[in-house]
C-alpha cells in the first residue's frame, strides 16, 4: 500500500514539477516579449488570476508529494541537519531553496491578486518583479539539486 502511494507521489511530484517551472519559463518569456502597454493590460488581467492558481495548486501539490517522498527515503532525519555527506548536502540545500521560493511566491501572488488590472505602486512593482525574477532562478537550482538528489537515492 505504501509502495503505491510513494510511486504516485512521485508520478505526480515529476508533473507538477514540469507545470510549475514550465509556468514559470513560459510567464518569463511571455514579461521579455510582451512589451506593448495596450497588449499588456489586455491580457495580464486575464490571464493572471489562471496562472496563479494553476501555479499555487502546483506548488501546494509538489511539497505534499516532496513529503512523502522524503518519508518514503526517511528523509526527515537529515532535516537542516546537514552531516557532511552529500545526501544532506542535496536535500538540505534544496529545501532552502524551496523555503525562499515559497515565500517568494507568496510575496509575488498577494500582490498580484491585490493589484489585478490596477495600477500599481512603484514599491508592489519592484517587489512584483523582484519576485518573479527570483522564483525564476531558484527553479534553476531547485532542479540541479533534486537531480543530484534522485542521483543518489
Ligand atoms: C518547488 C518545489 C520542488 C520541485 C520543483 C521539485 C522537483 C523535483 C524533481 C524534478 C525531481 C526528479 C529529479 C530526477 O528525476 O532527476 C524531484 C525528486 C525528488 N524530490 Fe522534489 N521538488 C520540489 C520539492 C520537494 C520537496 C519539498 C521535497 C521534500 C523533501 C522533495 C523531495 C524529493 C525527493 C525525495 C525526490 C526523489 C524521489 C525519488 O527518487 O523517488 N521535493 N523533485
């Protein structure tokens, strides 16, 4: 029964992965190519408020299948406890990761929803774009340490 879940765990832990750094790449683009201001108010306020939640599921759904993972391998004992070897190394420097990319997240969607199709202040438009810059590149590394991770288990 156990082997079940952890085997659709990670089935859905590689997909939501796949939506969630593909949405992002995608929204990366779509912010350098999409430099028309009529174009932009167009179709930011629409699509935003989908992406959001197509991403906020993604995300929720990747740390629930990333936890029971980590209790499939027993994971939780090296928990910020990095002891040197390179599976602590792996997994603590990846859950940093996550740690900082959550919160950016937050940061990021608690200003969109504030701000859909408004204005926005100079401060919300740094934070908006600092943000989306840093989830960008944190996504990066997240991959890098969960394949050095999957390589070793
Ligand atoms: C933004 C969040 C996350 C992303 C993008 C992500 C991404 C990935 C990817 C792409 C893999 C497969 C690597 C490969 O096949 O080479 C993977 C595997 C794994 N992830 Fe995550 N992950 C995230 C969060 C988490 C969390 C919170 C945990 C909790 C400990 C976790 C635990 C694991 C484990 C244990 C594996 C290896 C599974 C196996 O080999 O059966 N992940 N992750």
């Amino acid at each position: 029964m156990f082997d079940t879940v952890t085997e659709w765990a990670f089935h859905i832990h590689l997909i939501m992965a796949i939506s969630w750094i593909g949405g992002s790449v995608f929204m990366f683009v779509l912010g350098i190519t999409l430099r028309d201001k009529k174009a932009q108010q167009e179709v930011y306020p629409h699509v935003g408020p989908i992406f959001g939640w197509f991403e906020v599921v993604a995300l929720v759904a990747l740390l629930s299948s990333g936890a029971i993972l980590g209790m499939k391998y027993g994971l939780f004992s090296l928990l910020f406890h990095d002891n040197g070897t390179p599976i602590s190394h792996a997994l603590n420097m990846k859950l940093t990761l996550v740690i900082v990319l959550t919160v950016a997240t937050v940061v990021h969607f608690v200003i969109a929803y504030r701000t859909n199709g408004k204005e926005r202040t100079r401060k919300e438009q740094l934070l908006s774009r600092g943000s989306s810059m840093l989830i960008f590149f944190l996504n990066l590394f997240v991959m890098h340490y969960a394949i050095v991770l999957r390589n070793i288990l």
